[in-house]
C-alpha cells in the first residue's frame, strides 16, 4: 500500500457514520503513509464514538490483530444534542462490518468508561506493547495530558501515538486554552523530549515513542 492508495480506493459506503470527518482530513492523507511504516499489529483509541477511526484502521492496516477501543459514550458539554445510545450503538454495527470480511480477524475490544480507568486496568498486561495509539477523547487540557502520559506507558518503544484536534476550538463561548487539546500536546511534547520525536504536526500531530537505547 502507497501513502494515499487508501484515500483513492477507500469504500466506506457500508457503515453508518453521521459525519465522515475524516474526509480530506489526516486520517485519510497520511494514515496510509504510516500504516505502511508501521505495520501495527495492537492498536488502541481513546474516543471511538461511532467508529470511525476504527474502522479506517481496521479496513487499512492488514497487519492489525488487536485494537482496544475506549470511550465512555456519554459525550461531554459540546455534544448536548448528540443521543449517545444512538452513538453507541452504530459503533458496535459499524464494528461488526468492518470484521466481517476479515479472515484472520482481529479482536477488538470495547472498553466503556473513563479513559483513565480504562488505561490504569491495561497497564498491568499490556504496559509497553502497543505499536498505535490514537488520542481523540476529551479536549480539556487536564484530560488530553493525562490520555499522553498514560498512554506513552502502555506504547511500546518506536512506537506510533497520535493527538487529533491540535487546532480545534470549541463552537461556543468556552473559548479558552483549558477546553483545547493544543496545550496539552505542547505540554507534553515540551516535557517528553527525551522520549518523544516528533514526526508530523498539522491537525494531527504524530509522535515516535524513542527506542530504549535512544
């Protein structure tokens, strides 16, 4: 697969999204590049809502076995009008479709709640054994910090993470730092540097877990 071959043959007609944000976006123009690279085979999500992420990664990265999705599926101030059973349960079909054609198939684990409960029961198996984690849940600066730190315990060295929203701003009059992701990624990148490169920033910002001997 060459960087950008998924963007031109992606066929997601099957699934149920309400919003194919990922059109144009990230996901689709540089995914592919580092899906290649990385050739990931345990993969975990912060923030799955309808499944969208997932199902990109699971229809694109053949190398995948396992992905651990997390999401509390309860939204937050900026999704008031947004039904959450709804959400929920277009997240387990979506799921279910995207596996269907899959042979091998990999597993995928919904975990429902808190991400930081969720990760705190990971650590004990799974600590440094992820090769891609994604971080798209909570965009309040406290919450964004701790999915990075957490998360740079559970990924694996040389390992793949990567923040959404490094320059969104919320819709309404909460517009201040504290309700954005992008301090927080500058936070942590500020304060890892002895365990992170940098990759890619834009939207989305990718960062290299350091080998061990780095």
């Amino acid at each position: 697969m060459k960087k950008g071959e998924a963007v031109d043959n992606y066929d997601d007609s099957k699934y149920d999204f309400t919003h194919r944000w990922y059109k144009g976006s990230n996901v689709h123009n540089d995914w592919p590049g580092f899906i290649q690279e990385w050739k990931p085979l345990k993969a975990m999500e912060i923030g799955s809502y309808e499944g969208a992420s997932a199902c990109f990664l699971l229809d694109n990265a053949p190398s995948l076995q396992q992905l651990f999705c997390i999401d509390t599926w309860e939204g937050s101030s900026e999704h008031q009008d947004v039904n959450f059973i709804d959400v929920e349960y277009k997240f387990g079909r979506n799921i279910v479709d995207a596996l269907e054609d899959k042979n091998p198939r990999p597993t995928v684990v919904r975990l429902k709640g808190p991400s930081h409960r969720m990760m705190s029961g990971l650590m004990d198996k799974h600590e440094g054994s992820f090769d891609w984690i994604y971080i798209d849940g909570s965009h309040r600066t406290p919450d964004v910090l701790l999915d990075a730190m957490m998360s740079l315990k559970l990924l694996r060295p040389g390992g793949l993470m990567i923040f959404d929203d490094y320059t969104w701003k919320p819709h309404d009059d909460m517009d201040t730092d504290v309700e954005r992701p992008h301090m927080a990624i500058n936070t942590f990148i500020e304060t890892h540097v002895r365990e992170v490169d940098v990759i890619l920033m834009k939207y989305q910002v990718f960062l290299r877990k350091k080998p061990e001997q780095e």
